[in-house]
C-alpha cells in the first residue's frame, strides 16, 4: 500500500480540505497511476454537498484523470511503463451483464463502481483524482495521445464522453440543426463535438457574456434563454437539443424548441425534478431520452477522436488549494470552461 496527498470533503457542508489515505496494493492486472491533472466537474460539487444523496464521506472527488504509469502488474497485456493514460468516471463493473458484454459498462445492471464516492467488489470506499496516485485494473485504463496538451485532455474522460455519445448514438451530423443548452464544461464540449460532426450548432445560454466564445468554440448561433423572444422565434426550430444545465430549470422551455420528431437528450443531472407537460411532447411527436457518460470501448473511441481532428478542452488550471473557490466560481456559471486541478501542487 502507498499512502498518498489528496484533498476530501469530510461532509456535505465543510471546505475541501487536505487529506491522506492509502491506495490498494497493485494486483495483476492493475496499473499504478500517477496522476498529472484531473478535471473539476459539476457532478463533483453535487456528490460533495451530498445533492443526489447517499454520498460516502470522506469523499475524494475527481473523475476526469490523466497521469502516467509507473506500476505494472505482472499480467496486465495492453500498458506500457511510463505511458500516459486515462481514468473516467468509473474503475468496475460487473462484466458479465448484458451491459458490459455490449461495452456499455455505464449502464451495468449490478452498478458501475464509480471512480469515487463507489463502493469496490470488496466493500470498500473508492476515491479519485483530487490525489496524487491512483490503482486501476487494466480494463478500465484508457490509452491517451502524446500528442494532444495533457491538462486540455483530462476533461474529455467525463465532460468529453457524456456528450460525444448521446451525439454518436442519436446520429448526429450534416442537415441536423442542433442546441446545446448551458455552455460550462459539458457544453462546450458538446459545441465541438456537434460542429465537428457537420451539425449546424446554436448555444442557448443564460449568460449573453458567453456569446463571443461560444462562436468561437465553433458554434453556429448564439441565444440567451431569458429573453422571450429567443424562445418565440426558436419554436419548433431544432432537431435535436442536448441539455447539460446543472440547476432546476423548466424543460418544457426548451421541448417547445424541438421539430417534429425532434429529441432532447438530458445529461445534466440537477437534483430538482422537473415538471414535463404533455403536450410539450404529444403536440409534435417530440422524444425526451437521457445518457450517463459512455463505455470504456467508446471513451477510447472518443479519445482517439480527438487525437486525430485536435480536439480538447478550454481549460483554466488551478492549484489543488483553489477548489473550495474554483467550486464557487462554477455555482455562478463563472468556468470558461473547465476548471483542471494541477496534481503537482498537492505535493508544493
Ligand atoms: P458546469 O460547467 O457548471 O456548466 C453548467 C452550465 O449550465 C452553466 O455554465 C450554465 O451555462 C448552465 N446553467 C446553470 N444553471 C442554470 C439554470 N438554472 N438554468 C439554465 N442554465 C443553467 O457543469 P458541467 O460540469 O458541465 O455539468 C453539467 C451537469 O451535467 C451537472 O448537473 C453534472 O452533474 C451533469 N453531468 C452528467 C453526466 C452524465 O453522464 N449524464 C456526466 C457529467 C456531468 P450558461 O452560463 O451558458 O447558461
Ligand atoms: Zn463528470
Ligand atoms: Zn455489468
């Protein structure tokens, strides 16, 4: 066992703060990490305050993980010493249900083991990448390019899957007139993705300031949500909406906004429900569907992708001791457009 710098939530109402704790020792088919930046995702703050219930304290946050592998176990097949690899959101699962067999591991029947704020198959709790090393079998390791910068990497293993997949699996691309909804750290993934594909993309935000990146990001149109007019011109307009909006908010709103046959997906996860009207949906044969990040095999896919067309995340690095702040920032939609920890500080 190593023991290793991290920084935890000892409960849902205390700042983050400094913390120690000791890794497993590296089984046979494990990889030792250590780990370079790792992400700051909104679904970090809602585990932390405990917003989805059932958080496990002290909490090690952190699904968004880049490193390189200064441990190998002796029958791991597809790593090298000293590569540089990825850890997204989960580290398990149970690889015999329908779900994993079909590589979508994220939606396993007995529950993926969450890469922190999870219980592993021997009960105990699982911590992740606000740390400065980390344990992972082989198979859910993913190989990241030399060629991309490190820190714009780390975020597509949560913020960069969660919305590449619900694109990939709905088809989007050339003809598809398309939204994104919240322009954060899912978001404007979400505008790259989309514009890549060939779809024609709009931003609808709540924040006008974000105008000029959102073009900037690659998108097509740009149209703040709080103005009424925005809303009447633009109903009945897209064939396809992925909201990543992190607060309660109305979804009928943006229902209105879709074409016959249209689809929102729903990847943001606030705590609130959300009251659907029916003739939001009835009126035009509209579709509302979700999607949880994506499968191993998929997130390789996606970081692969990116390898090859550029692709990576607009990020501003912090030190470790910025989080309680960086966390505060993302509360008032202040991320442009993901906060990365810098690991190297935990050890400053
Ligand atoms: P983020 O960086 O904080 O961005 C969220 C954005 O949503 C904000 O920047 C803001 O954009 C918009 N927003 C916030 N409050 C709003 C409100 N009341 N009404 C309308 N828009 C609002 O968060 P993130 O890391 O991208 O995560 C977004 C959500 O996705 C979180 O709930 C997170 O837990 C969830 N998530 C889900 C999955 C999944 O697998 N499904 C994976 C990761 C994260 P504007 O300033 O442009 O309005
Ligand atoms: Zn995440
Ligand atoms: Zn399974």
């Amino acid at each position: 066992m190593t023991t290793v710098n991290a920084y935890a939530a000892q409960d849902a109402v205390t700042p983050l703060a400094p913390f120690n704790f000791d890794r497993r020792d590296v089984g046979p088919h494990d990889v030792q990490i250590e780990i370079m930046y790792c992400g700051v995702c909104h679904s970090d703050i809602h585990q932390v305050r405990n917003e989805w219930g059932g958080s496990i304290y002290p909490m090690v946050p952190g699904h968004e993980i880049v490193g390189r592998i200064t441990v190998l176990g002796e029958a791991v097949k597809n790593f090298a010493l000293g590569e540089l690899v990825g850890v997204g959101c989960f580290v398990d699962s149970c690889r015999v249900c329908p779900s994993c067999l079909a590589h979508e591991e994220q939606y396993c029947d007995k529950g993926m083991v969450g890469t922190y704020n999870g219980r592993d198959k021997e009960g105990n709790p699982t911590y992740g990448g606000y740390s400065t090393q980390i344990v992972v079998d082989e198979k859910y390791t993913l190989h990241v390019s030399e060629d991309l910068p490190i820190e714009g990497v780390a975020p597509l293993l949560c913020a960069g899957i969660t919305t590449y997949s619900p694109l990939r699996h709905w088809n989007i691309g050339k003809g598809h007139k398309v939204a994104i909804v919240g322009l954060g750290g899912l978001g404007h993934m979400g505008v790259k993705f989309a514009a890549s594909f060939g779809a024609e993309v709009t931003v609808l935000s709540t924040s006008k300031s974000k105008e000029q990146d959102a073009l900037n990001l690659g998108a097509h149109h740009f149209a703040v949500t709080s103005n009424p007019d925005t809303i009447k011109n633009l109903q009945g307009h897209f064939d396809f909406i992925l909201s990543t909006i992190s607060a309660q908010h109305d979804y009928n709103l943006y229902l209105g906004m879709l074409s016959l046959n249209g689809t929102m997906v729903v990847v943001g996860a606030p705590p609130q429900p959300s009251i659907v009207q029916a003739f939001s949906l009835i009126g035009k044969r509209r579709s509302l569907a979700g999607s949880l990040i994506g499968g191993i095999k998929e997130t390789q896919e996606m970081l692969d992708y990116c390898a090859e067309h550029g692709i990576v995340s607009d990020v501003e690095v912090i030190n470790m001791g910025e989080i309680n702040k960086a966390y505060e920032r993302m509360l008032k939609n202040d991320v442009r457009y993901r906060f990365v920890i810098d690991i190297a500080s935990l050890n400053r």
